[in-house]
C-alpha cells in the first residue's frame, strides 16, 4: 500500500484544501461553487467558468474549541450538540460520556439556541456574563466575541474572492463545507 501526500499550495493554503476540492468533484461540474474548510485557517476555494481561486485567512483556533473559556477538542465528552428542549439547554457528547467541554459544532449549536431564545441579539449582545449549559459547562460573552471574529475572518474570505472574481452570492449553486468541523455541522 502507498500514501499519498498532497503538497500544500501555498503559504497558508495547504494540501487539505485541494484534498477537499478534488472529493467533492466540484471541478468536474460547470456550475459555480464554493468549498469552505474551516479551521484555525480557514482555506476557502472558488471554482468559476472553470478556474479554482483560493484563500486562505486566519479564523483562529475558536472552530476547534481553543480560545473558548469551556472549549475543548472533538474528544469522548465534549458537547458536540446543544438544543432547547422545552426552553431548557440539552446537550450530546462525543461517545455519549460526561461533558468535559464544548467542541466547535457544540459551540456553534450553543450560540444558535442562544439567539433562539433571545438571550443573545442579532449583534452578538448577551446581558448576563455567563450562561450554563450544564454541569461545569458554561459559555460567556468573551467566547461569544471570539467566535464573532473567527466568523468575520471566514466572510472576509468569501466576500474577497467574490469580489475579486465579480460573483455575485447568487451565482453560487453549490457550497461545501468540509474538514473535521464542518463534518460535524
């Protein structure tokens, strides 16, 4: 058996990325798409009129749990869902253990239940310092502001390369999300 080892095609955009494009057969379709493989460097690919154009900017490590006061990887424990049942948080863990944290699908399903029930605004405002989820598992305003960022940073991205392209959102029939993170949304 052989591996085979993609080389990165640039600085901050490396072989994952061209991994990504290539399994989701985006490049063998006319129609325009885009792949987004978010991580601590979210690397972003544009197939148009048959050309790839690619991105890469800084989201910081926030997706995969880091930077967030109760964050933790995608391990055994970590809140990897959080719904509202009946108004009240419900979580689910990796390997269905005892939560040790809140990885980065749980804390995004955390800010949507947050808004959901109008703890949060559409501006990221929260009153209260600290909302818990559970036993020893809580998420504050900070956590809220780091995530505002590393999702600013992922639009910059896409707006960047459909400015630089002239896409308009509308044109863009497909969009993908992929690496561990966006496996997990």
């Amino acid at each position: 058996r052989a591996a085979y080892l993609p080389p990165c095609m640039n600085a901050f955009v490396g072989a994952d990325i061209p991994c990504a494009v290539l399994a989701s057969g985006m490049t063998a379709n006319p129609a325009t798409a885009l792949i987004c493989d978010i991580g601590t460097n979210g690397e972003i690919a544009l197939w148009k009129d048959g050309k790839l154009y690619v991105t890469s900017t800084a989201a910081g490590p926030v997706f995969e749990g880091a930077g967030i006061s109760c964050g933790c990887q995608s391990v055994a424990g970590a809140i990897e869902k959080v719904t509202l049942q009946k108004g009240a948080f419900s979580v689910t863990t990796i390997g269905s253990t005892a939560s040790i944290g809140l990885c980065g699908s749980g804390v995004i399903d955390t800010i949507a239940c947050l808004l959901e029930n109008g703890t949060i605004d559409e501006t990221g405002a929260m009153e209260p310092e600290e909302i818990l989820l559970c036993e020893g598992v809580s998420i504050n305003r900070q956590d809220i502001r780091n995530v505002q960022l590393a999702k600013a940073a992922i639009a910059a991205g896409i707006r960047t390369l459909l400015e630089v392209t002239k896409t308009s959102e509308e044109e863009i029939s497909v969009f993908y999300l992929a690496g561990g993170f966006g496996k997990h949304l």
